[in-house]
C-alpha cells in the first residue's frame, strides 16, 4: 500500500468520527487531510490553534492571504462565521475542554494511552509547539497515523520516546485498524478489508483486546 | 502626527546587548520584519528571545538566531529553522522548549501582574522537569511561572496616534500578550490613523501598553 493511500484510508476513516457542531483541531500533517474527507456542507468547526476558528480550504492560486494560514503556516481561508483570537483565547478554547477532538500524528502510542509525538531525543527536537495543550485539553484525542513505521510497530505496550501527554489518547486510527483505548487496555475495534485480525495483531507489539471486530469502512 | 511615532534606530536606540526581547508572530505572520532588521543592523547580542517559534532562517526570528544574537531562546516550536536545532545541539545557544498555551499564559501572567499560572499541561512529560506541582481538586497542574520582558517587538495592523492598535486575521497571535508584558513596547504597523477613526470596541491592545510606533518598511536616512 502506498503511502498516499494509507494516509487517504485514515484521514476518511476519521472523517466519519466528526459530527456537525463539533468543535475540532487538526494537527499539522496526515491529520489536516480529515478536512478533505468530511460532508459537504459539514457544520464541523475547525480550529486553528495560530489563532482563529472556521478554518476553511485552501484558496485558490492567486488568493492567498500571507495574514490567513494554518498552524502549520501554509495559506487557508477563513469561513463566513469564523472568528480571530490571540493565542492566550487559542489556548483557553483548547486547555479549557471547549474543543470536542483533536487529531494528531503519532511516533509512538501505548497501552495506557501515552502518546510521544514530539521529539526523538538527539535527533529531531523541533518543539512540542500546541501538541501537549491538545492532548490534554481536547475532550476527544484521536490518533492518525500509519501502523507501523519501516516495518517497526508504533502502538507499543509501553512508549520509549519522550511523551507528549499521559494517558490522554481515545481512539488510534490506521491504515490497518481502527484502535480504542479503555481502562482495560487496547480493544481492537476494526480492521481493514484487506488484511486480518492476526495480521494487526502481527504488526502491534501492544496486547490487543479482541472481541467483535467489525471491517472498516474504507 | 503621533507622538509615538519612531524611526527603527529611534525606537530601538536604548537596546542594549543582554536584553530580554519578545518577538510576536506565528511562523512570521504577525512578525515585526522591520524591527528585527534593526536589531541586526545595530548589532544587539546576548539577547534572551522569546517568541512563539524561531521562523524561518531567512524570516522572522530565525534571522536572529542564524546571526547568533541569541544566547538563550524560549519557543514553543523549532523545528522550521534548522539553525537553532544545530545551535542548540552545538551547545551554542541555550533552547527552552515551551508548550504553546503555557508559553501565551506565562506572558499573559507577566503582563498582568500575575506570578504564574498552573496549568495541566506537561504532567508526566520532560516538560515538568525541575517545576512545582500543584494539586488543585484532586488535580495535578504545573507552576509556570510569568515572563516579562525589556522589550516587547510586535506587530499590528493598523494603529491610531495613540497607540491603540487593531490586529488583522492571524496575525493577533502572541502580539496582544506581549504588549502588556515588556517595560518598552514597540508596535510595527501598516498604517497610522488620527485619533477617533478607530471604533473603541474594535481596539485590542489599548494604546496605554504601546511605548513607540514605527511604520513597516519604515528605513533609517
């Protein structure tokens, strides 16, 4: 499976976990693709942690405002209704349990719902930027990303990164399964078509619970 | 004509190196270019920079911290200028991680006369390394504790003789904070307009907190 695909198959898969009036945050990378995937005429509210909420597509060639991006700096556009803030309101929305979901790419996700997302020590440490606000603050995190990295497994019994967060991840998205975190550990609740129970369970160094395991829809 | 009005060299006269200097802007929307010009013309080092992130090596902060102006960074994100990740690992400049809402509300405390603010975010993570904790109902939460700075480098849409300023779109971000929270305040804006054009209700940052205006693009003869 290519890349691209993989990280369609997520971002779509997560698109039906949003509904109208939410108030949602999309990480920067796989995560901002969910916006492609959701309804048209979808009331999902997304939230822009650089400062403003009615995050909309981006604007056609030409259209560009340098005053309008995403928290990832590249051009968006702001929808009719949408509102500006400084960062202090940015954060008080997110901190303050007024953002329903958050999606966020992962390097490392455990049993108990650790996420490590943020630094590989001596090699990358770009910052946590709005990642550790997120995990804590939004009442819903939903992980995206692919289920294993250059074959290794990410969704670990126990994370070795640093962490983001502790405890805070809901539900782990991939292009293989559809993963909930509960009090009694990782309950596998999808899989993908085209592969099988065993195979995740392969490919997931976590113990995963397993009772009725529906197909994904892809 | 408003009295606030500078040149860059005027506004920044009394910078001196060592100053602790907030820099706004988010990825360099909302970012004094006009200002961080001068601190590169007038050679200010040993600064102590605090901005959201480090820009670009060719924007924003990040051309600050490719000069070596820096000797002590807080950010909340690094990562889109390679040069302060080679500084930082180098040992050449000391970088202090800060997750993004805990860095707005330590400002915010500066500004505010507060002495930090507790928050739950990095519990159980690096980041509350060497910090107090704090149970509030049951709850554990972080003392971060307020920032304030010399100077505070920010960038507005649109201001009045006053000082009043108005923000546009994105570039509110930091800008707001860090208006209240430096001794000198120096706002870089589009465009000056007299006294009573702007609506009291859209004002953000009231023109008490702004000690100089400079026009962007505005060059020293």
């Amino acid at each position: 499976m290519s890349k691209d695909f993989a990280r369609e198959r997520i971002a779509r898969r997560i698109a039906h976990e949003l509904q109208d009036g939410m108030v949602v945050n999309l990480g920067i990378g796989l995560p901002t693709w969910v916006a492609n995937y959701l309804p048209s005429g979808s009331e999902v509210l997304l939230q822009s942690e650089n400062g403003f909420v009615g995050l909309g597509p981006a604007p056609l060639p030409g259209q560009e405002d340098p005053d309008v991006t995403n928290a990832g700096g590249q051009p968006v556009t702001i929808v009719p209704g949408g509102a500006c803030f400084d960062s202090a309101m940015s954060f008080a929305i997110i901190r303050g349990g007024h953002v329903d979901v958050t999606v966020l790419g992962a390097l490392e996700v455990d049993e108990e719902g650790n996420l490590a997302n943020w630094m590989v020590p001596g090699k990358m440490v770009p910052g946590m930027g709005g990642a550790m606000d997120l995990t804590v603050g939004a009442r819903r995190v939903i992980v995206a990303m692919e289920h294993t990295a250059k074959g290794k497994p990410k969704i670990l019994k126990k994370c070795t990164l640093p962490l983001t967060a502790r405890q805070q991840v809901d539900l782990i998205v991939t292009e293989l399964a559809v993963i909930e975190v509960t009090p009694q550990g990782l309950v596998l609740k999808e899989v993908a078509p085209d592969t099988t129970v065993a195979e995740v369970v392969a490919q997931t160094e976590a113990t995963l619970i397993i009772n009725t395991v529906k197909v994904m829809e892809v | 004509m408003s009295k606030k009005l500078r040149t860059p060299r005027e506004a920044l006269a009394k910078m001196d190196n060592g100053a602790t200097v907030m820099i706004g802007g988010f990825l360099c929307v909302g970012t004094p270019e006009t200002l961080i010009e001068e601190v590169l013309r007038k050679d200010t080092k040993d600064l102590t920079l605090i901005g959201n992130d480090t820009g670009f090596p060719d924007r924003g902060i990040g051309r600050l911290i490719v000069a070596k102006r820096a000797k002590k960074v807080l950010a909340s994100h690094v990562g889109t200028n390679p040069e302060t990740g080679r500084q930082m690992h180098a040992g050449e400049t000391e970088v202090v991680l800060v997750p993004q809402g805990t860095l707005a509300e330590q400002v915010r405390a500066g500004g505010a006369g507060l002495g930090g603010v507790l928050t739950p975010t990095g519990v159980g993570t690096i980041v509350e390394e060497g910090k107090q904790k704090i149970t509030v109902n049951g709850r554990e939460f972080l003392l971060e504790v307020a920032l304030q700075a010399d100077y505070a480098l920010i960038k507005a849409h649109k201001a009045d003789e006053l000082g009043n300023l108005v923000y546009r779109r994105a570039t509110r971000n930091f800008n707001p904070l860090m208006a209240m929270a430096a001794k000198t305040v120096v706002a870089e804006v589009e465009e000056i307009v007299p006294v009573g054009e702007l609506d009291p209700d859209e004002i953000i940052t009231p023109g008490l907190f702004v000690t100089y205006l400079v026009k962007r693009g505005k060059k020293d003869e």
